[in-house]
C-alpha cells in the first residue's frame, strides 16, 4: 500500500525559501519519505552527514538513497544542486560550503522527513553577501546571542561577518579597555570555529584613527586624542602621534591573530571630526589641509595592513568629503560605500555625508513634500531643514567631481548612490553598505523604520549588482533586540543572493 505523507499538501508551488533558489521545479505533487533512505557513504558527504540523519532519520532500511557529489561545471563555488525523486536524493557542490547550503535548502523545503520531488540548481547573484554587527553598540548580545547570530545568519546563507568588537574584544596589555561586555579569549576562540563549521568569512574593523571614545575614555591613553571633541563616541586620535598608529597596530594584529586567514580587514576611518585639533594637526592643517593629514595617515595604515596580508576596507564618507583627494588613496584599499537613506532611484536627494545634512536636495521640495512618496516624506519631515543641493556643491568644491555621476534630472531627481561608480572609475574595489537600522531619527512607533531600511537595502543591492561591486554588507547599529537584526538578515540574504527580486506574480511564472 502506497505511503501517503499524513500532512495536508496544498496544490501550491510557490517556493518558501529564503533566499529565494534561482531555479526550483517540482517534477510532481509526490512526496518521498527519506526515513526509508540510506546515505551513500562518500567523501563528499561527510561535512553533512551527522545533519542530514538527525534530520531525515535515516534508516538505510528502505530502498532509497541519498547521495553526496561533486558538482559538475558549477557556475560559482557556492552553487549546489538538489534533485529528489522517489528512490534517489542527489545533493552535489563544488564546496563544502556549497554542500552547507544545500542542507539549509533543505531545511526550509522539508515537512518532517518529507521531500517533495524537484529539480534544483542554486548559485548566488553577488560573491560577498555580509552583515555588520557592532556587539559594543548590540548590548543584548551576550555570547549564546553572538552563536545564535552566526546561525542565523548561515541559515540564511550569508557569508561574510563585518565584525566590530570595541571593547568587546579582551585586547591583552590593554586591561583598562576591559569593559563589562568583554568577552573571554575561550568565548573568543569558539567564535572563530563557530564561522569557521558555518563557513561564515569574518572581516574584522578596527578603528584606526576616529570613533574610539571607548579607549580615549580612560586616562592612560587620553594622551594619544585630539582634544575638543564634542563627544565621547567622536573622540579622535591624533594622527601625527605615533603613538596612535603603534596602538592601532597593537590591536589590529591581535584581531588578526584571533580570525587568522581571513582576506579583508576594516580599519573604520569614517566620521573624523577632529582632524587639525591640536597644535600639531592644526599647524600641519594650515599648510597643507584637512584631506591631506587625513589621507596621509589612511595609506600609511592600510600600507601596514596589506603588508600583514590583509586586504584593507575603508568607509567612504571621509573620502566623500574630500573627492579630489580620492585619487590619491591607496589603491590596496577597497571603499565600503555606506549610504543609509537612499530608497529611490531616481532619488529626491543626494547623500553628500558629511559635507551636508543627509537630505540634500533641491531646495523647491522643500514646500512640494507631498509629491514624494515614503519613505522620504517622512525623512524630510522629520530632518525639517533641506540642505540646498547647489549651496553644498557650491561649499564643497571637490563635489564637482561627482557631477557627472549624479544623472541628467539633477538637480530635481539624482541616480541612486553615485559614489559607486565614481570610485569604481578610479580603480578601487567597492562595497555597498546600506542599514538594517542605521539612524534611529526616524524610528516608527519605537521601532527601526523598516519601510526605509528594507528598501534601502534591497536598493542598493541592485545599484551593486549593477556596477560590479564587490559585495553587500548591511550595517547594524544601536541597542535593539537582538530579534530585530533577523529582518536585516533576511532582506540582505534575499537581495544578494538573487539575481532580481521577484513579485509574487512573477513567481508564479517562474515556477511551473
Ligand atoms: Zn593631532
């Protein structure tokens, strides 16, 4: 007598899987029982085993098998197949990784140990799909939160960690950096095999010069700062101080020796507002400006870094503030694009951070807001003051550099995230980075405008896409719950990994 599968079955084949799989075909409406299957003993199989048992209960007392290959003319080392028919599943990868993925496919797929049949080939739009977490700022993740993030996002099949760890990091020699949130050199090892089983790359960020109230805090390193800073987390090394590249090495290579083999390393630089404070900088600044006493010190970091054989990443708005000095930055470094309010294309606004306010448009919106759509209305409302977009060109005169980039319908409407080409043009590798929550002026109802960041992220993934950029790493600031950073996640795994973002409709012509 035929075995029926004792779950109620829909005539639907939409795909609940996320990330959306670029080609998924249910051959029938016929659902196999894996518990009756045996797992071909291969090589291939062995990173995945012990998981696929636990989750089919293979019995190897039936007649089916499951079996564990090597893909043939995989299209990306991440690409796996999946085919089930009634008496054969085939899982096959060019990586272990690929093989991973596989499983988590099947995760999602499943109802018990039930599969129905199907023809899958699976592989990723975008090489680098990140996430960014700042476990300083994220208060709520505790060490079990921080291995529960790790799975959450393999699951969904992210694979680059931007990690930031401040004071979360036990720094040896340095005890009085030592906060409450700390984690042990023991918690800190398990993170690193924890990436390394879920074949999560991490991309570890110290701040090599601006954001590092966390240390400029405590007496025994006040020395190193410029003065005048407005707050604690603005406050600044002095780049001429060599005491603040020693100190920057010093926690650098202990991060490297934490996550060895690792191929990027972020050295932060964004939003340094005290260059030229002290007497110093200041002398240095009237001879020879701001850009340069900032650029000289980032190529002589991420010179260090390159030699350690590390890739160095920098965020851009720095250089976004000083364009044409663009030019004069080490090729060795690739740019992490971060721009957390463009939700259009065209846009109403050009993010010139920090050169101006984040709406930066033309000034005849200012009494047309009704002719946007959310979420600018709300952002223009909120923010109150429109930054006129020729007064900041006119202000910043490195900016013309970046007119050609902005689109024909300038000054009304702007092309989405023109930065990217521009530096792309002058030969630098290039991350996009939008926000899972990245201002909280804009929280609805106490919680992150997910209305903005989702598009925002899914945006920019297209705009990355596009131009050829290297990857995506969506940001994460602020203390929320942890439970808020799974929409980020999810959106960041979906945008990255497809190709195109699917309507609902088109699913159901894509899937027959
Ligand atoms: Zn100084």
């Amino acid at each position: 007598m035929e075995k029926r599968p004792g779950f109620l079955t829909y005539n639907d084949n939409a795909v609940h899987v996320i990330p959306e799989p670029a080609h998924l075909r249910y051959t029938s409406s016929v659902y196999v029982d894996l518990a009756d299957y045996a797992l071909a003993d291969t090589p291939d199989a062995e990173p995945v085993a012990a998981e696929l048992c636990r989750l089919f209960g293979l019995s190897g007392k039936g007649p089916g098998r499951v079996l564990c290959g090597e893909l043939a003319d995989a299209p990306s080392p991440e690409a796996y197949s999946i085919s089930v028919r009634s008496g054969e599943v085939r899982l096959a990868s060019a990586s272990r990784r690929g093989m991973l993925y596989a499983v988590e496919t099947l995760k999602q797929l499943r109802a018990g140990t039930w599969l129905r049949e199907m023809e899958l080939e699976d592989a990723p739009a975008m090489a680098i799909r990140g996430f960014h977490t700042n476990l300083a700022s994220i208060r709520q993740l505790d060490f079990p939160g921080v291995l529960r993030l790790i799975d959450e996002m393999a699951k969904f099949k992210i694979n680059l960690w931007l990690l930031e760890y401040n004071h979360c990091f036990p720094y040896a020699g340095h005890p009085a950096l030592h906060g409450a949130l700390t984690f042990t050199p023991e918690e800190i090892s398990a993170i690193e095999q924890r990436c390394k089983d879920r074949e999560i790359e991490i991309m570890p960020l110290c701040q090599c010069i601006g954001h590092n109230g966390h240390i400029g805090m405590h007496p025994e390193y006040s020395h190193l700062f410029e003065p005048g800073a407005k707050v604690v987390g603005d406050m600044q090394l002095c780049p001429l101080n060599p005491g603040s590249f020693e100190l920057f090495k010093d926690m650098a290579e202990q991060l490297m020796a934490a996550h060895p083999g690792g191929r990027y390393f972020h050295i932060g630089a964004d939003e340094v507002r005290s260059l030229g404070n002290c007497p110093d900088c200041a002398e240095f600044v009237r001879k020879y400006g701001k850009g340069k006493l900032y650029t000289d010190y980032i190529n002589k970091v991420c010179d260090w870094v390159a030699a350690q054989g590390w890739k160095p990443v920098i965020w851009d708005d720095m250089l976004s503030h000083f364009p044409e000095l663009v030019p004069q930055i080490s090729r060795n470094a690739a740019i992490m694009y971060w721009d957390y309010w463009t939700t259009s294309d065209p846009s109403p606004f050009f993010i010139a951070r920090p050169a101006a306010l984040p709406q930066t448009a033309d000034i005849s919106w200012k009494d047309r807001w009704n002719e946007l759509d959310e979420p600018e209305r709300t952002i223009t409302r909120l923010y109150g003051e429109l930054t006129d977009v020729k007064e900041c060109l006119e202000k910043t005169p490195g900016m013309k550099q970046i007119l050609p980039y902005l689109g024909d319908q300038t000054p009304r409407w702007f092309n989405a995230f023109p930065f990217f080409d521009f530096y792309k043009d002058l030969g630098f590798e290039v991350f996009a980075a939008p926000s899972a929550f990245g201002n909280t002026i804009d929280d609805l109802y106490g919680l992150p405008n997910l209305g903005r960041t989702c598009k925002n992220i899914r945006l920019f993934a297209e705009k990355c896409r596009k131009s050829g950029g290297a990857g995506m790493v969506t940001t994460s600031w602020y203390s929320f719950p942890q439970e808020t950073l799974s929409i980020g996640i999810i959106e960041t795994a979906q945008n990255t990994w497809c190709g195109k973002t699917l309507s609902p409709l088109e699913q159901e012509e894509t899937i027959r």
